[in-house]
C-alpha cells in the first residue's frame, strides 16, 4: 500500500528520476529569491555606473549556491524531525521519495555553502573584507532557518528573516561590491522585492498550514489561519504595488520602473489560486505562482533600472 501512495504523490507532482531528482532538492522555483536581489542591487549600481561583469557572476551563483543550500538543510532537517513524509508535496521529495541518503544530503549542503565561500573570499578581495562578514552571518542564518534547537522556518518570523535576508541585505552587498557604498534609496527600493520574497515563505507555509500545525509549528499562516493568511498574502502585493508606485512618484525609480506593474496579473493569479483550496496539491499552483510573481517583479524592476542606465 505504501508503495502505490508513493507512485502515485510521485504521479500528481510529475517527479522523474535522474537528474531532476537533484533539481527538485534545490527547489527551483525558489531560486528566484537569490536571483533577483543581486540583479536589482547590480542594476542599481549600474545607474551610478559601470558594474565588474565577474563580480556580479560571482555574486549570482554565491547567492543561489547559499539559496540551494538553506533549502537542502530544510529538507534533511524536516525528515529529521518527521515533518516530511512520502506524502508530503512542497518538499523536493529527495529522502522520503527518491531514496537519497540523509546525510548525503546535509554534506552537499556544506559543499554548496563551501563554493559559496570561495566565491565570498574574491568578492572580498574585489571590494570589502566587511563583505565577508555579512555574507558569514546570512550563511549562519540560512543554516538556522531549519536547523538548530529553535529553527527560524517555524516561528512567526520566517518571513521576516527570509525577505530582509534574501532582499535587503543580498540588494545592500549587490550594489556595496560594485560601488563601495549603500545610500538610502538602495534601502528603500529593496523594500518591495523584500516583501516579495517574503511572500514566497508565506505562500508555502499557507500550502502547509495543516501539516505544519500538527507538528507544533507556530507560522503567521497559522496564526492568522488559511483564509485571513491568504488576505495577508494579498495586503503585502498591493504594499509591494504601492510602494513602487511612491517610489516613481517621488524619483526614487525612474519612470521605467512603471514596467513592473505587468506582474500584478500574475500577483492577482496567485490569490485566485488560492482561494477556496484546502489540500496542499490544490495550492501547489499558486504556490509556483508565488515565485513567478517575484520573478517578473524583480526583473522588470532590474531591466527598468538597466533601461534609464543606457538611455
């Protein structure tokens, strides 16, 4: 019987073997998180001028290798703890489904922050010490999202600490490295893309909401439960929309940036999908929809910066 549940989770998510088997670990829909800060700070700094080409590439791959790497602890330290199971969806499935050892998960999850160090260590001799720093405390803290006594990813905070992560301070270094310096309006623009990919943990814990609740997890989505966190999830889109909108208002962004508007039908598909889905297959749409919409966002924000750089 097990064996027919495991073929059929396996069917409903459209798993295949080989080498999607180590794609689906590094959840890549969730890699749109890493990409688009770096593009964001990179384009900013390109307004000011010229950016190092290399040091940007560095930067990309170092932030989705630490990415990668966060949601790989994820996935041994759920299985650890008994969170995930044959059934569960949402996970890359690599232990419970496929059959990959635990621990070979967890050393290519070091091996992953280890070339994200290496990355680090010429990204520093390019532009800052300081720089090793930080990218030491996000590489700490994307360990302790789900590892450690207290993981971050199941208390109210996730979202929180996964957007001004993976938004502000990744955007903050992005245009530190090409320009040795940080000014305001850097921070203010990193705001709506912070809240973006907020809105990517949100969506997946309002997904698992039900599961996360039995096993003693303590998510906004639980708190607020699924309807009211669907509502959040929207109030944080039109904050997103609005604050862009302010922002070209007020020539933070340039009139360019009314590009990133397009992205509200996918915004809008998002809470569609959500809506009036109870079951964590329903909702892996708009789950995947989550992620597109900090997609679009973040890269026809970077191309309106890039636009107004070169014209």
């Amino acid at each position: 019987m097990q064996s027919t549940d495991k073929v059929n989770v396996k069917q409903a998510l459209n798993e295949k073997d080989g080498f999607q088997v180590w794609w689906r670990l590094m959840r890549p829909h969730t890699l749109t998180a890493s990409f688009v800060p770096v593009f964001v700070g990179s384009m900013l700094a390109f307004t000011e001028g010229s950016i190092n080409i290399f040091v940007f590439l560095a930067m990309l791959v170092a932030s989705m290798l630490i990415q990668a790497a966060t949601n790989m602890f994820n996935e041994y330290y759920d299985f650890v703890r008994g969170l995930d199971t044959k059934d569960s969806v949402g996970i890359g499935g690599t232990i419970v489904r496929d059959g990959i050892k635990p621990k070979k998960i967890l050393n290519l999850a070091f091996v992953f922050f280890g070339i994200a160090g290496v990355l680090g260590i010429y990204i520093c001799i390019a532009s800052s010490w300081w720089v090793a720093v930080i990218g030491l405390v996000c590489m700490i803290i994307g360990y302790l999202y789900t590892g450690g006594p207290y993981p971050i990813a199941y208390t109210p905070f996730g979202e929180l600490f996964s957007g001004f992560l993976m938004g502000t301070v990744i955007i903050g270094i992005s245009y530190f490295i090409q320009t040795q310096s940080v000014t305001a309006n850097v921070i203010w623009v990193s705001i709506p893309v912070a809240i973006f990919i907020g809105c990517i943990m949100l969506s997946n814990n309002i997904r698992d909401l039900d599961g996360d609740k039995e096993n003693g997890r303590k998510t906004i989505a639980i708190l607020l439960g699924r309807k009211n966190a669907v509502n959040f999830l929207a109030a944080l889109f039109i904050t997103s929309y609005a604050l862009t909108a302010i922002y070209i208002i007020t020539g933070i962004l340039p009139l360019w940036s009314l590009i990133t508007f397009i992205s509200i039908i996918k915004a809008i598909d998002v809470i569609k999908k959500f809506r009036g889905k109870t079951q964590p297959l329903e909702m892996m749409p708009a789950m995947a929809a989550t992620g597109k919409t900090n997609t679009f966002y973040g890269f026809l924000l970077g191309l309106s910066l890039l636009i107004s750089a070169v014209i």
